[in-house]
C-alpha cells in the first residue's frame, strides 16, 4: 500500500508494495504513483483517477499486466480511495492477483480443449465461430465469407467397441493430429490457419475463416479425406479409417452459428447416405425438399382445422354415352405459403403422422354433402355418385363403418351413391377387422373399388372374393393404348411401341372380360385421347376418367354440366 498526495506523489509506501514492484526499500515516496502502476496507460482510468485525486470521484479499482523488473510479468488489482473525507490524500492498495489470474486461465483452457486430443471443444468452437461470423459480416478487408468441414469417422463406433476406449481414445487423437497437419498445410497459402475442433465423439470439425470460395473449403476437405486413407499404427495395431465431411461455404452475412451448423449436419447426413468416405456440398434444392417435407408435416394438423383443404371433381363418365355417372373427389391443400399442393406432396405424409384419419374424415363429409347439395339442386338430372379416397390407415386406426353410417345420416345421401376408393395393396391379405369394416360398408349399400388395379398383385380371383364391386384401371394400361394398332395385329416391326401396345390391349381385354364374370365393373383411368377412348369402348370398358374428358374441377364447374346433361334430356 501507499499514500498519495493530492498531486499524485507517493508520501509512503510499505515494504510489501516495494517487493511487489521490485522497487528498493525506501525509494518509493516522492515517484509519481501513475507511473508505478501504469495508470496512464487507458484514458478513461486516467480520468477517473484524477477525479478520485480531486475528491470528486469515492473510488476507482481496474487489474493490470505489470512488468516486474527482473523481467516475469505480473497480473495486479489496484483500488485508490480517499484515506478519510479531511485528509487531503488518497490509499493506493495494490494486490498480486497472478496466481488468480493463471488459475483462471488454466481452467479455461480445460474448459475449452478436449483432453483426448488436445484439441478446441465444442464451447470454444462455437466461440470462434461466432466472432468469426460477426468480425467476417462487419469487418472490411476480409472475404466476407466463411466455410466449414464438419467430419464424422465412419465405423468408429466398431473400433471402440470391439478393441476398446483405450484404442478408440489413441485413434481420435491420431486423427486429431493429421487433421491438424491438414489445417496447417491449407495456412501455408493463407493469411490464417483454419481452426481445428473435436466437437464431441468422433466428429470434428475444421473452420475457414476469410473462405475465399467452395473451391477452397471442399479442396481442405479432399486433403483431409487423403489423409486419413493411410492406416494408423496403434502399438502394434494397424487401423484403417475412412470419413464422411459436410462441406458448407456461404456469407456470413446473414448466416447464424446454429444456421451453419445444421446445414453442415444435414450436409454430412448426406455424405453418409450416399455412401461414405466422401464429402459431399450443401445443396440448397436438396434441403429446400426436405425442408418442405418438414415444414408440411409440421403444419398439416393444425391446416384441417385451419380450412387450408379444398375438394375437386372429375367425372367419371359411361364409356356408351358418354353422360357424367359420378365424380371422383380429389384433395387439394391450399397452403399460405406454398401454394396449391396435390395430394402426392402431402397424403404420404398425413399417413405417416396419423393426421390422414382427421384429414380422410373431412374429405368424406365434405363429399358426402357436396353430392347431396347437386342432387337437391337439379333434381331433373339422374343423381350422380361420388366416389372417395380411402388411405389403408383410415380402415386400421379410426371407425370407418361408424364414419361413414354418421355422415350419410347427416348428409342425406343414399349409401349407392358413395364410392370408396381403396388400393390393392390395402385391402390384400386383409382379414379381421379390416375385412369386416369392407363387409359392413358394402352391406350398407356403399360400393368399394379397388384403385390403381394392375399396379400390384392384380389377383382378381382373390379380389372377387372380397366385397369389392368396381376396378379402376391403372393409367399405366391405358397409355399403351396411345399407338395405333397395325393392321393385322402383332404382325407390326419387332419391338415397336405399337406392338407393346396391342399386347397391352390383349391383356386388359382379357382382364375386363374376366372382372365382368365375377361380377365387377371396369373404369379406366387416365383416358387422355379419343383414340383410347373409343378402343376401351371396344374391350367393354364401362365407365371412363382423364383429360378428355374432364381435368378435376371445382363443384360449381360440375353443376353447370349437370345444367346442361338436363337440358339435353
Ligand atoms: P388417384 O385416386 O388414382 O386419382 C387420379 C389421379 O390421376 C388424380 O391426381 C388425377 O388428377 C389424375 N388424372 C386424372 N385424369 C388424368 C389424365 O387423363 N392424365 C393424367 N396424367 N392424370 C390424370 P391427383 O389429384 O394428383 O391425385 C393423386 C392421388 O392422390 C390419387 O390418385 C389418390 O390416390 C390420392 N388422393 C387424392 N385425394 C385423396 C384423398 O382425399 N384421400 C386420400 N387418401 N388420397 C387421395
Ligand atoms: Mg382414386
Ligand atoms: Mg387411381
């Protein structure tokens, strides 16, 4: 400690603050106390002490780096105070805090490095990662982007595993080692080396500030993929590896530590599905789909409920007149943010997650009232059916006998004139409860087709066993009834498409001779020309869909041919 005059002079000192300072005993008063702890050095303490000096200011403490003078460097505490409100004079206490202050340090440098490899953790990558980010976006000179590796050992798990931690532990910090070298080798051209961390088990990562470009960040990951190919000499044991690297390079403006990180997990997911030891680039279409597919997913529940669904119809029309017989109902999702989706972007999902059983309940009430609403509305015309989508979850996990006997009661709607779409797939091998809730509709009166027929098993004898009444012809057949068919049948060039296409029309007329035997009617789908519409005619196809006759349209658009079918009755 000293006391220091209101000029700033030492009046005494201890013998303890001459130690510290390595000043000798006695010649300390009269010296300028700034000078002795490097007060001067920042402005706004210089200020504040002055003021304390002045008795305008009650106290002043900051740390400082001193230099000893037989050369070792210390880390100090100084508190200036007044003595007492009358003395004109101030105490200067001055501490040693190094050992403090090396402790300190220590144990940051145990909290931020892995002790395995000896290399920077997950906190002090996250750290640099950050600042790297905000000095990259704000600072001038720079490249303004930034790039990262984030690397995953393939296998690793097998070798910890089977030859132990111990080994495992020996392994990573080999790895640790030549990754090092890698980041080293790519400083050699560059103004910094890029920073090398263990992010946790067996992933790493390695961080290019300033990138200069992709080229650059997937070259460090090429170097580190060749460096890891020679085998590892563990005492003794000989260990070959490979690895698997998300390569992300971008801006950093805009770009968030957790954004980065996520897009080099999903990039990494990548490089592993598609086959490993390799690194793969962030491709923002492959994550755009998988973003939506989540985004969708996320959002298709509360959309029910929201109304963001909206049913079309297309007509399912007499292949012998031509006159509308039913319409088959078809989903959309008019999402606020992506548009008008077609149920093959979201049906699969709504299976999945369960949101299929509320979402299949609305469609069919809804379905179920609309063919109510143009049956009250042109009384004139012969009702016309409506024919509904069933999701094989909708039979399994919710009451579809109990669905359907409720909205029919509620709707009005005559139970001949409801249609239930089911794939092959879906009622095959079913028995138990399944097979009774078929059982019951069609008891109901309520007609089952089978959808997409010939895309599966297609064993009709098998089907005609269940209560099912229509098939619907996969499109797939029908678009090999596009060609022509050469004059005396299959006599046409070898292999020609118009070949293929009358030995397609062998089978499906066979197949609708058959369905009519055991006592099922026949509609094609995807009829798009008049052409295969007049041969499916031919075969003795009964009801037809597609193109030419109808795209699916709005209710209202469905009305107005009903107008005109009565006016021409
Ligand atoms: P699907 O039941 O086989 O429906 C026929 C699909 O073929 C419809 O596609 C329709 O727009 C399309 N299509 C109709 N005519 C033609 C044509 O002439 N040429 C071509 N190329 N295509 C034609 P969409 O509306 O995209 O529906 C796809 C599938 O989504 C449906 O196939 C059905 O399996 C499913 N789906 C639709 N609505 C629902 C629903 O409410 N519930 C369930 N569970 N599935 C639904
Ligand atoms: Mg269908
Ligand atoms: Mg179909």
């Amino acid at each position: 400690m000293a006391v220091v005059d209101r000029e700033g002079l030492v009046v005494t000192a201890n013998a303890s603050l001459s130690t510290l300072l390595g000043a000798r005993a006695g010649t300390l008063p009269g010296k300028n106390a700034a000078d002795l702890v490097d007060l001067a050095s920042d402005a706004r303490t210089w200020h504040a002490y002055r003021e304390v000096l002045r008795g305008r200011q009650a106290r002043l403490r900051f740390t400082r780096r001193l230099k000893h003078p037989d050369g070792h460097s210390l880390w100090v505490q100084v508190t200036v105070a007044p003595l007492s409100p009358q003395e004109p004079a101030v105490l200067l206490s001055v501490t040693d805090i190094s050992a403090r202050r090396e402790l300190q340090a220590r144990l940051r440098h145990l909290q931020m490095h892995d002790p395995v490899t000896r290399l920077p953790n997950r906190a002090l990558f996250f750290e640099r990662l950050s600042a790297a980010l905000e000095a990259e976006a704000y600072e001038e000179g720079g490249t303004g982007r930034i790039g990262l590796c984030y690397l995953d050992l393939d296998g690793f798990k097998a070798v910890n595993d089977t030859l132990g931690h111990r080994v495992g532990d020996r392994l990573l910090a080999a790895v640790a080692e030549r990754l090092t070298r890698c980041a080293d080798e790519a400083g050699y051209t560059r103004a910094a080396t890029p920073l090398v961390a263990r992010l946790g088990g067996d992933e790493f990562a390695l961080l290019v500030e300033d990138s200069t470009g992709t080229d650059q960040v997937a070259d460090l990951a090429e170097s580190v993929l060749k460096a890891l190919q020679a085998p590892f000499d563990l005492s003794g044991q000989r260990l070959s590896l490979s690895a698997s690297i998300g390569v992300v390079e971008r801006r950093a403006t805009g770009t968030t530590a957790t954004g980065l990180m996520q897009a080099a997990d999903t990039t990494l997911y990548w490089a592993k599905a598609d086959g490993k030891g390799r690194w793969t680039l962030f491709d923002p279409e492959r994550n755009a789909h998988r973003m939506t597919r989540q985004a969708l997913s996320s959002t298709l529940r509360a959309a029910v409920d929201r109304g963001e669904f909206a049913l079309e119809y297309q007509p399912l029309v007499g292949m012998e007149d031509g006159g509308v017989r039913g319409v088959e109902a078809l989903v959309r999702w008019h999402h606020p943010q992506f548009g008008t989706l077609t149920p093959n972007r979201f049906i699969g999902l709504a299976e999945e997650d369960g949101s299929i059983v509320q979402l299949g309940r609305w469609v069919l009430a809804t379905a179920c009232r609309q063919a109510r609403r143009w049956q009250l509305d042109h009384p004139d015309a012969p009702p016309i059916f409506v024919s509904v989508n069933v999701a094989v979850r909708q039979v399994w996990d919710s009451d579809l006998v109990a669905d359907v006997a409720e909205i029919l009661a509620e709707t009005g709607l005559a139970p001949h004139l409801l249609q239930l779409e089911l794939t092959e797939s879906a009622v095959m091998g079913s028995a138990g409860r399944p097979l009774q809730a078929l059982q019951s509709l069609s008891d109901m009166g309520v007609r089952i087709a089978i959808d997409d027929f010939g895309t599966g098993y297609s064993n009709l004898a098998y089907l005609s066993r269940l209560p099912v009444s229509v098939l619907k012809l996969d499109g797939s057949f029908v678009r090999g009834f596009q060609y022509e068919a050469p004059d005396g049948g299959a006599q046409g060039g070898e292999g020609s498409a118009a070949q293929a296409g009358a030995a397609d029309e062998v089978i499906v007329e066979a197949l609708i001779q058959l369905a009519h035997r055991l006592g099922l009617t026949v509609t094609a789908e995807c009829v798009e020309t008049a052409s295969q519409a007049s041969r499916l005619r031919g075969i003795g196809c009964d009801t037809g869909q597609g193109w030419l006759y109808s795209r699916p349209v709005a209710p209202d658009r469905i009305s107005a041919l009903l107008t005109k079918a009565c006016a021409q009755a």
